[in-house]
C-alpha cells in the first residue's frame, strides 16, 4: 500500500510541475526496496503517463535543445544501467539520498544565476541526466537546474522537460528489459501501481492552475530535503553494520 501511495503522491507532483516524480519517490521507495527491483517499474509508470503529459504541452517544446540534451542522454544511460546492474545496492542508496539532498538544498536557497546557452551545456546536462535515469529513474536534476539557469519560461520549461524525459524514457525501459530487470514480482508492482498513478496525474492537472509555482516549489523542496536526510541515516547505518570494524585488542 504505501509504494501505491508514493506512486500516487510522485505522478500527482509530476503532473504541476512536469518533473519531481522520481526525485521525490526514488529515495523513499528504495528504503525498502531493492534499487534493481523497484526503480524499473516506476520507471515505466513515469513513462507511461508522461505520454499523457506530453500531449498537453507538445506546442511549447523547445526541439533544438531537446535534441542536443536527448543525444548526451543516450550516450549516458548506458553507464547509469550497467552501475544499476553490477553496484552495490546499499551505495546506490546512499548516492540517491546525498544527490537528493544536494539538489533539494539548492533548490530551497533559490541559486539561479543566469548563463548563457551553449551546445555544450545541453549535451554535459543530458549526459549526467541519462546516467541518473538509467541507475535511478530520477533524470531530472541536472536538466532542471541547467534550465533554470538559462532563466527559460515556465510554459517552455515544463514541455521541454517533459520531451526529453519521454526521449530518456524509452531509451532507459528497453536497456533494463534486454538487462532482465523485469520479472513477474516486479511487473505485478507496475500494473497495480498503474491505477493510482493515473489519478494522482488527473489530480495534479486539475490542481495545478489552483497552486501557485513559487509556492509548490518551496513545499516541494523542503520535502525532498526532508528524504534525502532519511535517506542518508538509513544508508549510513546499513553501511556501517555492514562494515566489519577490526578488534585490534587481540
């Protein structure tokens, strides 16, 4: 029941701002569960209902810079896939939670000093975007922080967002079906998973008029401040079980 809730709470987030999703319910859903076992069926959830998003936006994207920050995401998933694959488990945790509450921190400062575009920008931040969508579904972050340093509109902000996640999407589900990350427990989370997904993105639509931007974004912050905090404690005290301290008193 509580995955089904963050399935819901993360599409609902999602739908108003056009990313958050996985940087809000990677952490939590990865306390619990295995990385390898639960990333890819919400990978594909995002994935399924960002089709749907994307229809309602698809006059405001932005292609040229889609293209340039789809082809560094390509050439990056791969890598993210493979640390997925042969990582350590309890580390990928760990690296998700402190990642998550670096960003979360900038965020919640408001740092956006202006830049100005380059090719070279988009590929770099489509590189490391495609490297955390292929080991954690959470691509997000160096997109959204790259385009609010360019200062884009929030109209062209949100679709173009949308469009590279959907580019990442594809690309990222297919390598972790031919890596056999999919099996019968796991598609089993994305079918019923799929069901509150959906009306936590028909909420967040309906909604997202009625909230204001600045406002959601400060709440949003703080919230995934909160995660990476949790997240970083549990991981710390696995890692240190896990580690076996000498008895140097024999």
């Amino acid at each position: 029941m509580i995955i089904y809730t963050v399935f819901f709470i993360a599409s609902f987030i999602q739908a108003i701002g056009g990313f958050g999703a996985g940087l809000f319910a990677i952490p939590l859903l990865t306390l619990v569960n295995d990385p390898r076992f639960i990333i890819p069926p919400f990978s594909l959830t995002v994935f399924i209902f960002n089709l749907f998003l994307i229809s309602e936006v698809h006059k405001d994207i932005e292609w040229q810079k889609v293209k340039l920050i789809v082809m560094g995401s390509f050439a990056g998933i791969p890598s993210g896939v493979f640390f997925l694959k042969y990582a350590d488990q309890d580390m990928i945790r760990f690296l998700i939670s402190a990642f998550t509450l670096i960003l979360g921190s900038i965020f919640a400062c408001g740092f956006r000093p202006l830049i100005k575009e380059k090719k070279v920008f988009f590929f770099a931040s489509g590189f490391f975007s495609g490297i955390l969508s292929g080991t954690a579904a959470m691509g997000g972050p160096p997109l959204i922080f790259l385009m609010m340093l360019l200062g884009m509109k929030k109209e062209s902000f949100r679709a173009t967002l949308l469009c590279c996640f959907l580019f990442n999407g594809i690309y990222s589900n297919t390598l972790y079906f031919v890596n056999g990350f999919f099996d019968h427990e796991n598609l089993r989370i994305f079918f019923f998973g799929f069901l509150p997904a959906f009306f936590g993105t028909i909420s967040g639509l309906k909604l997202k008029s009625f909230i204001p931007e600045e406002k959601f974004n400060k709440i949003a912050a703080v919230i995934v401040i909160m995660i990476g905090i949790i997240g970083i404690v549990r991981s710390m005290m696995i890692l240190c079980t896990d580690f076996d301290i000498p008895d140097f008193g024999k």
